[in-house]
C-alpha cells in the first residue's frame, strides 16, 4: 500500500521525514529495551532543542517561577512538551502543537490536585478545576520526581489560601452525614487512591450493584436485587470459589487466588469500545475483539462475572454517570458479526430499563438506595481498605496476581532493559489494585434506618410504652426543628449580659430547669448561686481551700454536686443550704464529673473514671449515703475530661497525653483507644445520636471520631486551643483559649465565624434543652449569658 500525506506547512516537510526515518529505525531494532531507549534518547534531543515559548504568557506583567520538561498524560499516549508555571498560571506546550498550541489553566480554577503513580512511578501530577468532575483538566507525568514535586508544592501553596488539602477521612464524616452521595465519595476515594480517567491501567473502579437482570421491575426495596458487597466477583459463586481455592492451595508461593484483575486495561476498553474505538484498536493492534466477546449484553456480561473461570470485573464510574454513548453504536462501528448472526450493535439492557436513559437512571438510584448505602463500606474494605492485602485478602478471597500490589515488584532492582520494558507493559495491562487509603475497618454510612438506634434511650423508651396523643408527639419534632434552626443560625449569638463573681478562672456551669439559679465553680474554690432574675451573687460556699473543677445539679434541682482539686466529690443541698455529703473516691485531682440515672460517673488526674451507684436524684434529709463503687475504668495516664452519650451506654474519656478512649458501660470495656492529639485532650463530647465523638486537645486539633470503628474520620487545626465546646453532630461552637467563641462547619471543613467574649481562655460551656440560651464561663472570672436572635 502506499500512502500520501500534505502537511499544512510547507517548509517542514524535510523534519518531518527526517523524525520520520529515526523513528522508524527505532521500531526496527530487535530488542523492546533498545527500541525504547533511543526513542526516548530522540525525544529528549528534541526537548533539549526547544523551550517554552513566552509569547504564549496571558499577560507581560506575569511572573515565571518554572519550567521544565513534562508530557502531558491522555489514555495509551503520552505528549511531550514544556511545562510553565507563573504567579497566575501553568502552561504545558505540546512539542506537537496537539492538541492545541498551547494548554493553559489558570490557578485560580485550580479547586484540586493529586499526586499520582505513573508507570508505577511517583511522576504525575493531576489537576482539577471542578470539585465533583470524573475528569481533570490536565494529567501531567514529568521525568524528574523533583521537578514534579517542586510544582506540586507550588500550587500547594497557592491554594492553601484559597482550598483546604484533603485527605480520604475528611470525606468519610461527609458522606457518613450525607453531605456526599455514595457515587461522589467512590469518586473522592479513587482520586485519592491514584486512580485517573486519563490513566486506563489506574481507571477509576466502581462496583456492581445489582444482580438482578432478568425482572421486568426492578424493586430496590428487596435486598435480593442487590449483590453481596462484602465479597469481591471472583467469591459471589461459590462453586466457581471452590475450584478456584482448590488451586490456590496447590500453588507454590506467591500464591493468588484470581488470575486476572477487576480492573485493567482491556476492560475499561471493553465498556467503552462504542465511544473510544481507537483505544481498542490501539491496544489490541487494530482490531476489534471476537464479536462473540465483546460488550454485548448487561445481563450476559453480568453473568459472565459470575461465572467465568477468569473474569472478575467490577463497572466504572460511567455506568452511575449522565452519559449514555458508551452503550450506543452512535459512531455505527462496524464491530463484527456474532455466531448467531446478528451484528453487534447497541448494548443489551436488562427487561426493566426501557431506554439506555432509564438503565443509568435506574443504576444511580440503586447506588443511592438505602441497601448499598448501609453495605457500602464492606467493599470499600475490599478495594481500598483493610481487606486489600495481607491476612485479611486471604480471608476474605480477595487475594490477586502479586504483581497486581504497589511494590509488588522493584522495577529498578531489574539489570535488563528488555526484560524492564517486558515487566512494565505486563504490570500495565494487567491492571493494578488501587492504593490502600484504610488500614482499619471502614464506618458504615449513617442511614435513616440506623439513625434512632442509639437514641432509644429509657426516657424513648418510656414515651413509646404509653399511648400519646398527637400533640405530644408533634412537640417532640417541635422542639427537634426548633434544635436545628438554633444550630443553623449559632453564628448569630449575640452577648447579653456578663458578671465578674469569682477570684479565680470558671470551672463549671449548672442552671435549674426553670433557668433562674446559674451554679459556677471556680479554682477560687468556691461554688456560687446566681438568680438569673435579680442579678444578684445569692450565695458562696467553700468545701475546702482547694479549686473546685466541675458542677453539675441532680435532677429536682435540689442537689449540687462539686469535684474538687483534693481528690473529693462534695454533695450540698440547696434547700438545706449545707454540704450534706462527700465521696472520698480518688487518690488524686478529680477533673470533670457525669451524672445520669441514679449513678455518678468521676474522672481523675490518678488514671482511672469510676462509676458510682446509690446516688439518687433526690437526696433529702440529713442520711449519709452510702456510696458503691460499681467500675473503675483504668487509663495510663491522668483522665481530664469525660462525657456520656444520651443513653449513658457509652463513655468518652481524654487524658493528658491527648488519648481519647471510648468505652462499652453495659460491659465496662475499652471500646476504642485513640491516640489523637498531641498534648492534654481539653474536652470530648458524642453527636446527639452516639455515632461519633469530637474532641479538641492543646495542640489546636479539633478530631471526630466515628465510634463504631474508632476511625479518626475527620480533623481541623485552629491557630489556639479549644477549651471546651458543644456540637449538634455537624456544626461545633467552641471556647476558644483567644477568649473568642468560633463556629466550626465540620462537613464543609471550616472556620464559619469568630465571636469576641472573654478576656481570657473561655474554659467552659452550657446550652439549654431548646438551644436558645448558651452561658460561658472564662479565665477572666466572668460569666457571660449569650442569647440567639434570629
């Protein structure tokens, strides 16, 4: 055959021929190693030939910073050329001029960038513009790790004034709230686990949901309709499983289990054959696949899945996105003739999708459905989680080709070029495992099912067991809708009045139910009552000359409970105006006291929280009581703070040296321990339905942790510590050690507003039941009543 070409530019023809030639040569030689060596010793006497041309710049005033020699990263090519970057933008000019002459972004659009693997090595870099897009604006793979680390950090920097860096747990607190869909987290994950739109050995994977192809209804109620997401393809049928484990026993180290991958390559091709045929023909040397196996059938494909002795394939990300042109022949390719005779044309959808519209509409809201989203989390342990690699592959059949893992092989300790080169390709079409971004196991999302679990408290409880008229009722959601307003608008507090009644920093607040009385404590060592309604001090008492470190009132308000720096708890009775007794139950400072249902909960600088019982509500007369001890709770190291959940089934604790423990009361177990903050841990609390705790420490750091793994799932810096706080599971009002009271917005990851109060460190917070009124308490001696107006 002979071909003709017209170049656009006349005077060019002779380079042309003459790269033409060389590269021809090139492709001539025997081995792969030396093909690919002086391929590359031509394209960087080109490089080393040209440079950026400035010309290019969007303004004379910018300011250059640096360049250097990159390609820029497109499925199954790569396009060599000059990377620029200046105070307002980067630029990659193609050595081409393709697919235009010049590639710019401003770095203003820049919302997100990664750090990727390519070819197995730490070179690429992928910049977003968009904050939920599949695709980036550009995949850049530079020749130098410095070169590219060097850039990174100079968008780094300029977008840390602009965009908080993410990490896959600032996320997880997201979607667990349901800030993130389940198909934005998946995506949010394989970013963070290097996988690329623009990188087909690293696509992005997602997983198959439904296993119901035949029904002509698919019902998303019915758990049948679902696969089994705690089982990777390759364990769904059992029998295939069995000759597949059979196998493995028999095989000598590194034993697999799976030959091939669930994702790789040719799989991502062959989904998307319809729309980017010229992949296919480029990867499989200009031919389509056998008809017979090509992307036919959902159902047929689906089954195949199950079982196929090697074919293990999850989905990508465009089978829950908006386009439907991967499964229509639109380009009407000519993809060849089945054995039954019929062209393969559009794909075949399942009985109850009745356009290629409905399928992916169909496929989303079975992503989204309650189902997946309280089993999701079981293969997210599979792909990217603790279940990925070591004993826990192994138990969970999870376990693939070993050149399949990061550092599967040391592609640098291999002397041979060829067999490098032979290595590379292998790993490449072999498809990889992403990269591991959990090693515990995965929270499970919060899901509206799950969401009263923890709140059936006695007082639930109790409510449930009586009739109840639907008044009543609806006061309960009242006083819920009313909560939320409250948070929504805590920005707007507003100072309402302040009063200087100690010598000495506040401790600890207390207010009677009917709000008039304000009980403090204070490191003066005294408690005070104040009437709210005459403004007055009505009285001081001392227990002893020691600071007194908490307050709480017994229901009835007619007791006030105080713990002491002399290791006592001290009982004063309001109505008879004396201390009525004392619980000698440390050895050491107690910090911070609980109360709830007869039992008295005490932590202390001597390592341990104990549980008291025999404590009632209402301690009248001049009896002496005796008091039980019913645990103790050991810790390493002093405990300074604690706090209960709403059904006091579940205890948080942080110590000195900033280790929160979260612990079972029904067993009087560690549940969790958490080393999470550098220095003290200043104060914990639960969200109101138990699912996770926040605590803020000394070093500034404001962490949630979720309760049912114990993962630190999300984590914020304030410039100075947060004393004490009150949340709502979502929005966080702290005491700042500035004085000020700051509004955290934790899905969104940030500082809301700064309120100026005290004069020093506020060091302790109460809200009332309906979230309208909110006292603080400061380093300054005072106390400050806030108000909400809204």
């Amino acid at each position: 055959m002979e071909y003709v070409f017209e170049l656009d530019v006349s005077g060019k023809v002779e380079d042309v021929v003459e790269t033409l030639l060389q590269l021809h040569r090139a492709s001539c030689l025997d081995k792969l190693g030396d093909q690919t060596a002086m391929i590359t010793a031509i394209l960087q006497s080109r490089l080393a030939r040209t440079s950026f041309d400035k010309n290019r710049f969007q303004s004379v005033s910018e300011e250059l910073h640096m360049e250097c020699q990159a390609e820029m990263v497109t499925p199954l090519v790569t396009n060599p050329g000059h990377v620029c970057i200046t105070d307002t933008n980067l630029y990659f000019q193609p050595l081409n001029g393709y697919p235009k002459p010049v590639v710019q972004i401003t770095l203003q659009d820049v919302r997100r960038i990664y750090k990727r693997r390519h070819g197995l090595m730490p070179l690429g870099l992928e910049v977003f513009c968009t904050e939920d897009d599949l695709c980036s604006d550009i995949y850049l793979k530079f020749y130098d790790p410095q070169d590219r680390d060097e850039l990174y950090y100079y968008i780094a920097t300029y977008l840390e004034h602009h965009v908080a860096e993410r990490t896959a747990e600032s996320y997880t607190l997201q979607w667990q709230r349901g800030h993130l869909s389940n198909y934005q987290y998946l995506l949010h994950l394989n970013n963070l686990a290097d996988r690329s739109c623009n990188d087909l050995s690293q696509y992005p994977v997602f997983p198959w949901v439904i296993s119901d192809y035949c029904s002509s209804e698919l019902d998303l109620s019915n758990p049948g309709t679902f696969r089994d997401l705690s089982k990777p393809i390759g364990a769904l049928n059992k029998e295939r499983l069995e000759r597949l484990l059979t196998r493995y026993q028999e095989m000598p180290e590194p034993r697999f289990m799976y030959g091939s991958h669930y994702s790789s390559p040719g799989y991502v091709l062959f989904y998307l054959v319809r729309i980017a045929p010229e992949y296919m023909l480029c990867l499989q040397n200009g031919r389509f696949d056998n008809a017979d196996r090509m992307f036919n059938s959902i159902a047929e494909t689906w089954k195949n899945c199950l079982d196929g002795a090697t074919d293990f394939k999850e989905l990508i990300p465009e089978f829950y996105g908006d386009d439907v042109s991967f499964l229509v022949n639109s380009l009407k390719l000519d993809l060849g003739k089945r054995q039954g005779g019929q062209m393969v044309d559009d794909v075949e959808l399942p009985p109850w999708a009745w356009s290629p519209e409905d399928f992916l509409q169909k496929s989303k809201d079975a992503l989204e459905s309650n189902y997946v989203s309280e089993h999701l989390h079981e293969w997210i342990d599979l792909i990217f989680g603790y279940k990925q690699k070591g004993s826990e592959a192994v138990g969970a059949h999870n376990v693939f080709h070993p050149l399949t893992y990061e550092g599967g092989v040391d592609l640098n300790s291999i002397e041979d070029p060829d067999e490098k080169v032979a290595m590379l390709t292998q790993i490449l079409e072999f498809g990889q495992t992403p990269k591991q971004l959990f090693v515990t196991p995965h929270p499970q999302r919060i899901t509206p099912k799950f969401k009263s679990l923890s709140q059936t408290s006695s007082y639930n409880a109790s409510i449930a067991d009586s009739p109840v008229s639907p008044g009543e009722e609806s006061f309960e959601d009242l006083t819920e809708e009313s909560k939320t307003l409250a948070w929504n608008n805590i920005a707007k507090l507003q100072l309402h009045e302040q009063y200087k009644i100690h010598k000495e920093a506040v401790t600890g607040i207390a207010v009677s139910c009917n709000g008039s009385s304000v009980f403090t404590t204070s490191q003066d060592s005294t408690l005070k009552m104040f009437s709210k309604e005459s403004k007055m001090l009505q009285r001081s008492i001392s227990f002893s000359n020691m600071a007194l470190s908490s307050c709480l009132l017994l229901p009835g308000d007619a007791t006030v409970i105080s713990s002491s720096w002399d290791n006592n708890v001290y009982f004063y009775s309001i109505a008879f105006g004396r201390r009525q007794d004392t619980l000698m139950g440390h050895d050491d400072a107690v910090s911070k006291i609980c109360w709830h249902d007869n039992r008295l909960y005490s932590a202390s600088w001597d390592s341990t929280v104990k549980v008291w019982s025999g404590v009632p509500a209402e301690m009248t007369g001049t009896k002496r009581h005796q008091f039980d001890m019913l645990a103790e709770l050991e810790h390493d190291v002093g405990v300074d703070t604690i706090s209960l959940n709403a059904a006091s089934t579940l205890l948080v604790s942080g110590t000195k040296e900033g280790t929160v423990n979260i612990w079972d009361l029904t067993a009087a177990t560690m549940l969790h321990q958490i080393p999470c903050h550098s220095g003290t841990v200043c104060d914990t609390a639960f969200s109101p339905d138990s699912r996770h705790v926040l605590s803020t420490g000394e070093d500034g750091c404001l962490n949630v942790i979720d309760v049912q793994t114990g993962m630190l799932i999300s984590s914020m810096t304030s410039d100075k510590p947060q004393r004490c706080f009150i949340w709502d599971g979502s929005t966080v009002l702290s005491g700042s050690q500035s004085g000020e009271l700051l509004v955290w917005d934790l899905l969104g990851g940030k500082l809301s507003e700064r309120i100026q109060g005290h004069t020093g460190a506020v060091t302790c917070i109460w809200m009332n039941e309906q979230c309208s009124s909110i006292i603080t308490g400061g380093e300054d001696r005072q106390i400050m009543f806030w108000k909400l107006q809204y």
